[in-house]
C-alpha cells in the first residue's frame, strides 16, 4: 500500500490518530469487553472492504492461519485489559502503563533470546518507576482499590501487548509476501472472535445504546484499527529507529494531553513532570530494544 506522506508525516499522523483510542473508549457507553469487541469487529469489516477493493484476499498455509490467531487471541487480551484499565484510571495513564511494553519485550529478549542487556534500559527502568509515582502518588496505599486494578490491567497490557509484537514479528517473517494489511484483517477478525465468545459465555449484550457510542466504536474500528495502524506499519520501514522511537512517543503523549483536557483529569505540574519522565524512560526502552 503506497502512502500518500512521507514516512515522518505518515508516523505522526497515524501516532495521532491512535492517541484518540482511548478517547472513543471512554466515550463508548458499553463495558470494556464490548468496546474492545467492536473495536476488532468493525475493524475486520473495514480491513475485509478494503482488502477486497485493493485485491488483497488470498489463500494463506494452515502455519501461517495459525500464527494469525494465536496473534489474535494475545490482542483480543491486550485490548481486554486496556479498555477496562482506561475505565479504571482513565484514558491517559492507561495508554502509558500499556506502552511500558518495551520493558517487557526487553526483559524477554534477556531471559529467552540471550539477547545482551543494554546500558540505557539499565537506567530506564527507575527512571519509569519514578515518573509513574509520581503521575500516581508515591503512596500506593493510599490509592483507592479501583485505581489500583486499572494500573495493574495496564501494566498487563503492556504483557499481552509485548505477546503480540512477538507473535506478529513472527506472523510476517513467516510470509514476507503477505501484506500487513491482509495480516491485520485475520488478527482482527480473530480478535473479534475470541472477545464475542467470551461476551456470549458471560451473557453479556452486545447492544449499542446511542448515537455517541455508535460514532465512537466506528471511529475505533475504522480510524484506530484500520487507518491508524496502516499509516504506521507502512512508514516504520521508511525511518531510523531512533527517530521512529522517538515519534511514537507521541500517541501516549496526545492521550494524556485528551485525559487532562477533554475529561478533566486533575493534573498537577508534578504529574506533569512525571508524563515527561516516564515519556524520556519509555524512550529509552525502546532505543535499548534496538540496539
């Protein structure tokens, strides 16, 4: 798929694009498993359209079919826990804790791949302690019971979201041929599948009650899942990884900046500085991921 940016503007516009995810979750008046449901259901709609309009469906080996929904399942977690801790603890420090995923995905690479560790994610690990006490309080007793479950749901995001990366970077070695349009497709559709049958197991509605909420979960569908996501996979290759670590930054940036002005998040310059300290360590994880 040709991109009608240059790689730079391609990034940021897609990184800004997702930073809203958490916004359209928040405005959704349904429960964090349907939101997540119809995020990948739409999705799937969406990329299927496209795929079809672009001659993009194919046959894929059994393997290959295989990995996509093994991806889809590791997403379809990712999602769960996400949209459920933007509930608790809201939309911006939600899409932090899950973008602590890069600490994850280093410490699998040390204690799996015998990757060597590097100097900086050394020093990235207190620093991201440091900034998120200080965007949550240093006091963990004194947080109450629901915010302290929305932290560790977003700090098991960034687990099932590392499983993902792993399991997607495996997805597209294994077919080079294969668009990551078309891999996006099988795994929101496997996604979809595994979160409609847990909410057909726990009996839950699928109902949409209002307009907002329609407008919100096809704005997940088509601009997070399907827009903002093409945007950035196809302009990453175009980019140094260090420029590309550093403009991805912007979407869990953006998201805080929606928390603290479209919901009035109490915010203080201490919170503040923290953003900017978790932000710097979150980087620094991702250029120690890279070598």
């Amino acid at each position: 798929m040709r991109l009608p940016l240059p790689p730079l503007a391609a990034t940021l516009v897609g990184a800004g694009i997702i930073s809203f995810s958490a916004v359209w979750v928040k405005l959704a008046t349904v429960t964090p498993p349907v939101s997540a449901f119809y995020r990948v259901f739409f999705g799937f709609l969406f990329l299927l359209a496209a795929c079809a309009l672009r001659s993009d469906l194919r046959s894929v080996s059994g393997r290959h079919l295989g990995f996509a929904v093994l991806c889809g399942l590791f997403f379809a977690l990712d999602l769960y826990c996400w949209h459920a801790s933007i509930r608790y603890v809201g939309p911006g420090l939600a899409t932090m804790l899950g973008n602590f995923q890069v600490f994850v995905l280093t410490a699998f690479g040390l204690l799996f791949l015998g990757e060597k560790i590097h100097p900086r994610f050394v020093l990235a690990v207190p620093v991201a302690v440091v900034g998120l006490s200080l965007i949550v309080g240093v006091q963990w007793e004194e947080l109450s019971p629901s915010y302290r479950v929305g932290i560790a749901l977003g700090l098991m995001t960034a687990v099932w979201y590392s499983g993902f990366l792993l399991i997607l970077r495996k997805l597209q070695a294994e077919a080079p041929g294969v668009s990551f349009f078309f891999n996006l497709m099988l795994i929101s559709g496997a996604s979809a599948f595994f979160l409609g049958t847990h909410l057909a197991f726990v009996g839950e509605s699928l109902a949409i009650p209002d307009r907002t909420s329609w407008l919100a979960l096809l704005a997940l569908g088509l601009l997070s899942q399907t827009i903002g996501w093409t945007l950035i996979a196809n302009a990453l290759p175009g980019m140094r990884t260090s420029l590309a670590g550093l403009v991805l930054l912007f979407q869990p940036a953006l998201s805080f900046v929606w928390d603290v002005t479209l919901f009035a998040r109490p915010t203080t310059l201490v919170n503040w500085i923290g953003v900017g300290i978790t932000l710097f360590a979150i980087y620094l994880g991702i250029q120690s991921s890279r070598g």
